[in-house]
C-alpha cells in the first residue's frame, strides 16, 4: 500500500471522508503491525501512521504494507514538528472518525498524553494510561520507591548525582555493574537513554557525565545475570483482565533491550501478585508490563514497569491473549473480555533482530550476556528447529515480512561496510 501524506485526506466515492475505526502509531514497530492484524481481523478498519523521521527515506515502515492496513499515514516529524505532529493527528482523527488512537512507543505516548482531552472532545479515545501514573512509571527512582513500600525486590541501588558518587557503587558491588537514567526520554522525544553496564572506572565516568549532561538523574545498580521474566498485564477500574507471562531468552542489546526470542511461561502466584500490586498502587490502566530479572540464587528482581503494549506482543497474542481486542473494547466502553488462561511454552522470534543479537554477541566478547561466536551461532541456527512463530511472518499476510527483510539486508550492509572500515582504520594505525 503507498502510503499517503499527512495532508492528504481519503474520500469515498460520494467525496465524504473514509471512516476508520482506529488509528495505530509508531508503524514501524513489529508491536504495531501485530496490533493492526488483530484489530482488523476481528473487523475493524485500521489506519496505521508513522511520524517521517522515524524510518529510512525510500523505506516505508513493513506495517504500511499489511493487508490489514486501510490507511497508511505519513506524519510529521514528531522530533523537530512536535506539534504540528499532534495536531495532524487530532486534525486526521476529527475528519475520519477515529474512535480509539493507540500509540505503541513511549516517545508517542510521551508526547500525545497532554492532549488526552482535546481527544475527548472529539468523541475519540487516547489509550494510554493517566498522567499521575505515567509520571511514576517513567521514573525509575519513583517506581523502585513504590516497589520498596510494597517489599517487591530490585537491584541494590545507590543514587549518582556525580562522578564522585561512583566510588560508593563501586565499593557496593564492584564491577560489572549498571548505570541506569531514571527517565528514558529526556528533552526532545527523540532523545531516548538506555541502561549500560560499565567494566570498569573509566566506562563508568563516561557514562555517568553523558547521562548527567542531558539532565536526567542517574542510578547505579547491581547486576543481575538471570532469567530475564516479564508479565503483561491489562487493568482497568483496578481490575485485571488478563495477564501473559514471557521469558525473553534474548535481547537486543544484550544486556536488556527488545526481546528477540521469548517463549511464554506460567506466572506464580508471587509475581503475578507483585505485579499486579506494583500496576494498580501507581494507578497504571490498560496494557502495561512489570520486567524481572533474577539474581544468581533465582530470585526476580525488579526492573522497570512499562505503562504500554509490550514489545513481546506477538508471543502474548500467540499464547492466546489478545490486548489489542482488550484496548478495543476499554476505549469503546464496551464490556472487556476476561482471559483466565493462556498456553504456555509458545515461542516468537523476531529473526533480524536474533542477527542483531548474534552480532552484539560475538563484537562484545567479554561483557556481560555475550557470547562466543560458536555457541552463538549453535543458539542462533538450533532457534530454527524449535520456534514456529516469527514476528512480521504471516502466510496470509506477507509482504510485511518481505519488507522487514529488505531493510534487514540493509542494515547487515552498513554493518558489514562499517566492520570493513573499523579493520581498514586499524591496519592503518
């Protein structure tokens, strides 16, 4: 499907405005296309759009070429136009009927929050969770201090308002350890900080001063080297509505980041019950998921709470719980199914980021949660053999996944190109 500009406006043939019942963003998100898969398929006519800085000129997001996509949108960028990015929205949401608008990224969700009423106003229906509770979900120090009143366990943690505070992390755990911003979005949207682990004084310093300069608060933390266990969730009202376990074998980066292979678990009654407790005392409604790690000895260890669709959505969807029908119907106002029950032992793999994983893997030798290159490429090609569900790989719906592939090939050039360029450099020096 071409997708349209965002000044654009689709006409049926008496010249009205074409109705669509929802609007996904973030397109280029896998999360994304899973969710317009789903909604369209139980009959809902989606509209998916994606901001025009957020993916590589001649390349359309993969979810712009779904079957199930009944208006790819190109937006403005929401980096350097952020409010004439909201506005297109609102403007496209009036014209067509949008009911339901459902950002799946945090920067979308950072950014359209604050006007949650102007969409009211329209008869239409933001899905993200409160401002009050988004202020603490967001904020690591402010959600480790919930889970400390509620006695839910995380990573030993020491504050770092400067360098000089380096010494008390390193006397406290010794190296490797983690340096985390509190918030993940500082200033623009686009300028998203992620945890790092640091080896040594040096890693840390430079970490500490990079975090700190853009004016976010940082924390130290303990390394937890375990399964890494999140559970999803979907309240409303303080009630759960469903819940799916995943055990995100690996990430990207390695140490924690988009998950590439899971499999779905059972949840105990313990976790379950820490999660749920953590969501409903911030006052996180609608999707959300509660990330664990556990330490050496196996016990889960907090991580973060994310107040949004996961990005283990595939697996969820899968394993037999279906969140976007569930946000479908709380944004609607309709009677919300109950799932008590989900399979267990469902596995998803998103293949060019499990590359990815390879790849960070073997360059990273030596730090923690890399690999060597033969038992990375044993776990890579085995993956084959025993996982059926690929994230964009639908048999009904295929040139998604052709797409991905192409960009994927793209960026195993420029990675390629850029190894070439690193081993040049170093002959030369």
């Amino acid at each position: 499907m071409a997708a349209e500009d965002f000044d654009g406006l689709a006409r049926d043939r008496k010249g009205h405005a074409e109705q669509y019942d929802v609007l996904i963003l973030d397109g280029s998100h896998k999360h994304s296309l899973t969710s317009a898969r789903s909604l369209a398929r139980a009959g809902l006519r989606v509209a998916v759009g994606e901001s025009i800085g957020q993916y590589p000129p001649h390349h359309e997001p993969p979810s712009f070429q779904s079957r199930y996509c009944a208006r790819a949108l190109v937006l403005p960028d929401y980096v350097t136009e952020p409010a004439a990015y909201a506005e297109a929205i609102l403007a496209f949401v009036r014209e067509h009927g949008i009911r339901v608008i459902l950002p799946v990224g945090d920067a979308n969700i950072t950014l359209l929050a604050p006007h949650r009423e102007r969409f009211a106003e329209i008869n239409s229906f933001l899905a993200v969770a409160s401002d009050a509770s988004l202020e603490i979900a967001n904020d690591k120090t402010r959600t480790l201090e919930v889970a400390s009143k509620l006695d839910i366990a995380y990573p030993k943690s020491v504050q770092v308002q400067s360098v000089e505070d380096l010494s008390t992390a390193e006397a406290q755990f010794g190296y490797p350890y983690v340096l985390k911003p509190t918030i993940s979005w500082t200033g623009a949207v686009a300028n998203r900080m992620v945890p790092l682990e640091v080896m040594n004084a040096a890693e840390a310093t430079e970490a500490t001063e990079r975090f700190l300069s853009t004016g976010c608060e940082v924390i130290a933390q303990q390394l937890a080297t375990g399964a890494r266990e999140g559970v999803s969730l979907f309240i409303v009202n303080g009630e759960l509505y469903g819940y799916c376990g995943c055990h995100a074998l690996r990430t990207t980066p390695p140490l924690g980041g988009v998950s590439v292979m899971r499999q779905s678990i059972p949840v105990s009654e313990e976790l379950l019950n820490a999660a749920v407790s953590l969501a409903t005392t911030i006052g996180v409604e609608g999707p959300s998921e509660v990330e664990f790690r556990r330490d050496a000895s196996g016990r889960p260890l907090l991580m973060e709470i994310n107040a949004r669709l996961a990005g283990t959505l595939e697996n969820a969807i899968h394993s037999g719980v279906n969140f976007p029908q569930m946000i479908w119907q709380w944004g609607t106002g309709q009677p919300i199914d109950k799932v008590t029950s989900y399979q267990t032992g469902v596995r998803t793999r998103w293949l060019a980021g499990d590359m990815r994983w390879l790849w960070d893997g073997v360059m990273q030798a030596g730090r923690p949660d890399s690999v060597p290159l033969s038992r990375g490429l044993v776990t890579f090609t085995g993956e084959f053999f025993r996982t059926r569900h690929y994230d964009f790989v639908d048999p009904r719906d295929m040139r998604p996944a052709f797409a991905e592939a192409w960009d994927t090939l793209g960026i195993v050039k420029k990675q390629w190109d850029n190894r070439k360029q690193w081993q040049k450099d170093q002959n030369q020096s």
